[in-house]
C-alpha cells in the first residue's frame, strides 16, 4: 500500500504546474562566466570553415582521403585544437560546442524558449532583423532575432524577439562555422547530425542541446558553491526574465519578449519576492549614494543643489551617532536613482518630468544633483552635437523644439558651473 502511495505521489509531482515548481534561479556570478566562455568560443567557427575548405579542396574519392587526413590534422594543430586520443571526433566536438556557446549566448540575452532558438533558419536574411524607430523625438535602431514558435498558436508562427548586437556575433558564427550543413540541404542554424550521419536535415533536438549546455559547464568548471552548475536550458529564460525587471521593464513589454499567450504566466517570472528584492537594493544602494553626497563637499550643480547644500550643513552640525539616524532617515523619504549625468532624489510632489525620464529637466528640477567635475566639457559637446542635429532634421520642426530645449536646460547647467567656478 504504501509502495501505492507513493507512486501516486510521484505522479502528482510530475504533473504539478510551472507555478509550483519553479526553475533554479542562476546566480548572477555563474551568468557571467557562461557569457566569457561562450564569446570565446564563437572563435571555434573559424576552425570549422577551415576544414571545410579542406574538405572541398580534397573532395571524398579514395586517392584524396590520406591527403585530406594530413590537410585536416596540419589545421588543427596550427589552430592548437589537435588531440590524438579524440582526433575521429574532433570535428563533432568542435560542432557541440560551437552550439552550446551560440544557444547561450542567444538564450541569455532574448529569453527565447529552446524549441524558439532552434527552429532558428540558416542565414541573416532569415534570422535577423534590423529596423529604425522614432523614440522620444530620436532615431534608434532595434535589433531583431526571427523564428517560430508553438507556444501562440496551435502551428509554429513567425515572430520576432529584441536583440542586442552580441547575439548577431552568435548568430554569424553559427552560419560560418555549420555551412557546410547549409549546403548539403539542411535549413536550420542548429544542424543535428542523424543518428551520426552528416547530411541529415533536421534540426538539434531539445535533449541533445539539454546534454551539450551541461556538458559546456563541466568543461570550463563552472561552479557555484563549488559544485558544477547544473545547467538548464529553461534557466537562461528566467535569468533574462529577472534581469529585464531589474533594469524596469514592465509587465507587458516583458509578456510580449517572453511570448506568454497569458500575463499570468509572466507574472510568475516577476513574482512579488523578486520585486520586494529589487525593492531593499535599492533602498540600500540609495543609503550609499546618499551617504557619499551628503557626507562630502563633492561640487554640485542641478537643481536640487541648493536643497543638497542645506542638507550638508544641517549634517555637519550632527554627532556621529546622530549623523548616521539622519542618514538612515533619507531613504525613507525618497529613493535615489542613478540617471545618465548623476542622481535622482526623486520625489513626485517635486518633479518636473512627471516621473518620465525622457522629460527630465536637471537644471530647474529639485530632485536633481549632478556632480559638478569635468562636466563642462561633457555638456558644451553635447550642445555642439544638438546644434548639428537640428540642422540635420531642420525640415522636422518636432525634432527641432526638442533638441532645442536640450540646449536650453544644458545651458542653465553651464550658468551654474560658472557660478560655482568649478573647473573642467
């Protein structure tokens, strides 16, 4: 009876839902040195073109085989990748982990699913995508991966996922390094050998690539807590899921990238624990950064400049111990955030931008505090650079009031470096 029982409840563990029985979260450190490994062997398909080239220049008749032999072994040892113990499976080896490094690589930084990355087609014409859009009264160029999927619909869909320049490295790799799968007939940028017959026309299969990613782990010894990581392929989904949250992307932006038919689904990727996390980094980091402002005479300019400088002298006038309850006491009342010129004390009942970065208004807005050394020629370039553009878009008149009120706040900002007389 209890053999029964027991059963049954391995079933139900089998069956349970996503939901209950999370993905193992990847620590950011055992990220890092996936990505430094698989850059580095990206490299590996240049050792695949060469021997093709071999290849082709010894085609298979018998008196060419020893020459080929010879040909391909001199390759090899010129590109230090020669091993007589593995020499009948060097190739195939090179082929695994060509694959692995790509697959991280292109997983990690689009949250693409594993049947998405694979049913990927042979050749940039059919696999990347690169479009222009008008954002905030600018120009961006987006980068796009192309594929299918069967997550959306009952067939497989064309759709396409956000990229960044990094994944066209893997995905350019892949086409030099497998063409010679390309030009036998096979499709797909991850070729499967058949059952170990070169030729075939079908794709990797999830269990082989399943097997390929841990066998990448063992292979450069990458551990957490000194054990070899475990990999996973569904692991680089959620570790992109987490790190997407982490830099504000929101709910729907992160459903439409991940694919999810239901928000549910992607609710559980950004689940309350990892927002209350997000939550005490940044009231920690804000304690940093408040503690290295307020604590120093660093020159500040920006609107908020003047309430920084009450601030200081109120701190200076402190004991020790009441020194640190006065900073403990600032995060409570605003958060600080990093922006692209210095920090953000932002509080909603005194921001000019509304709370939308892109209006933000450093000269007049009281949140703002900017570190006031080797700013003057950072910002006299950016005014020089606007000036340009507004001749280049001089026929778009939106263009133009917006690159003008650009140089408006930059020039409130050179005013207040004057006043100060802080040196470039």
């Amino acid at each position: 009876m209890d053999l029964g029982h027991s059963g049954q409840s391995q079933r139900r563990k089998k069956t349970l839902s996503r939901k209950y029985s999370g993905t193992v979260e990847m620590p950011d450190a055992v990220a890092e040195e996936i990505v430094n490994y698989a850059l580095e062997e990206l490299m590996i398909c240049k050792v695949l073109a060469e021997l093709y080239r071999v290849e082709l220049r010894y085609p298979p008749p018998s008196y060419a085989y020893n020459v080929r032999v010879c040909e391909t072994k001199k390759v090899l040892e010129r590109l230090g990748w020669w091993s007589e113990g593995r020499k009948g499976h060097i190739r195939k080896t090179l082929e695994v982990r060509l694959q692995s490094a790509a697959y991280c690589l292109i997983a990690l930084f689009t949250g693409m699913r594993a049947h998405e990355v694979l049913r990927i087609k042979y050749g940039l014409r059919n696999n990347w995508s690169e479009e222009y859009v008008e954002i905030d009264g600018g120009v961006k160029k987006m980068c796009f991966v192309l594929s299918e999927t069967t997550k959306l619909e009952a067939r497989p869909a064309s759709y396409k996922w956000q990229a960044v320049p990094v994944v066209k490295l893997a995905l350019m790799a892949l086409e030099i390094g497998f063409k010679r799968y390309y030009d036998t007939g096979n499709p797909w940028l991850f070729p499967s050998r058949k059952d170990g017959v070169f030729g075939g026309k079908q794709a990797l299969t999830k269990n082989a690539l399943g097997h390929n990613i841990k066998t990448f782990c063992k292979i450069h010894d990458i551990r957490s807590k000194g054990i070899v990581w475990n990999l996973a392929t569904h692991q680089f989904r959620k570790k992109f899921a987490r790190t997407m949250v982490r830099q504000g992307l929101g709910i729907k932006a992160l459903q439409d990238q991940l694919k999810h038919y239901d928000i549910e689904m992607t609710k559980i990727y950004g689940d309350p624990n990892l927002y209350v996390e997000l939550q005490a980094e940044k009231f920690e980091l804000s304690a940093e950064l408040l503690e290295e402002f307020v604590g120093s005479q660093i020159p500040v300019i920006g609107g908020g400049a003047e309430e920084l400088n009450a601030m200081r002298r109120e701190f200076l006038g402190l004991t020790k111990k009441d020194r640190t309850l006065f900073l403990q006491s600032l995060p409570s009342k605003a958060l600080v955030e990093q922006t692209d010129d210095g920090l953000c004390f932002y509080r909603a009942n005194k921001a000019l931008c509304g709370g939308d970065k892109s209006n933000c208004r450093p000269g007049d807005c009281n949140n703002a505090w900017m570190p006031a050394a080797g700013k003057k020629r950072t910002l006299l370039w950016r005014k020089t650079e606007n000036d340009r553009m507004m001749g280049f878009f001089k026929s778009q008149p939106l263009k133009v009031h917006f690159l003008k009120s650009r140089n408006e706040e930059i020039q409130k900002l050179l005013g207040q470096l004057e006043k100060l007389g802080a040196c470039e």
